[in-house]
C-alpha cells in the first residue's frame, strides 16, 4: 500500500509539472495559429482526462486554470462614449 502511495505522489507531482508547461505554452503570443489552439485544447483535455483520477487539490486547481485558457477573451467595445459588450 505504501509503494501505491508513493507511485500516486510521484504522478501527482508529474502531473503540476506538466500542467505548468502547458500554461507557459498557451500564452496568446505562443497559440497564435488555429492548429496551435487546436493542439493547446487536445493537451488540455488530455490533462483533465489524468487529473480525474488524481486526489491532489493542486492538479484539480490546476485543470480549471488550463480550462480557463481555452475560453475566449472577452473584449468591450465603445461606442460613442458607452460601453458595448
């Protein structure tokens, strides 16, 4: 049981590290091109399929942080001096 645990904390900590390049790599400057985003969505959606099965808060906390990079930006637009969403 003890081999089990140690095996789940070393994947956890696997798993922070990767999740931690993935965010460096969705910056927008990085995931310009429409293949670069689709790559950015499989690596994420590859994560949460791993992070499902962790335990660790760190992981889970960071999947919705690498979910969040796939929503789209949100801009506001003025017009004539009033906000437009």
């Amino acid at each position: 049981m003890e081999k089990i645990a140690t095996i789940e904390g070393a994947l956890d900590d696997l798993l922070v590290n990767l999740a931690a390049i993935v965010l460096r790599l969705s910056r927008p400057d990085v995931t310009r091109t429409p293949e670069a985003r689709q790559a950015l969505a499989l690596s994420v959606h590859q994560y949460a399929v791993c992070a499902a099965r962790s335990s660790d808060p760190r992981v889970h906390e960071l999947k919705l942080q690498l979910e969040e990079t796939l929503k789209p930006a949100l801009r506001i637009v003025a017009r004539g001096g009033v906000k437009v969403s």
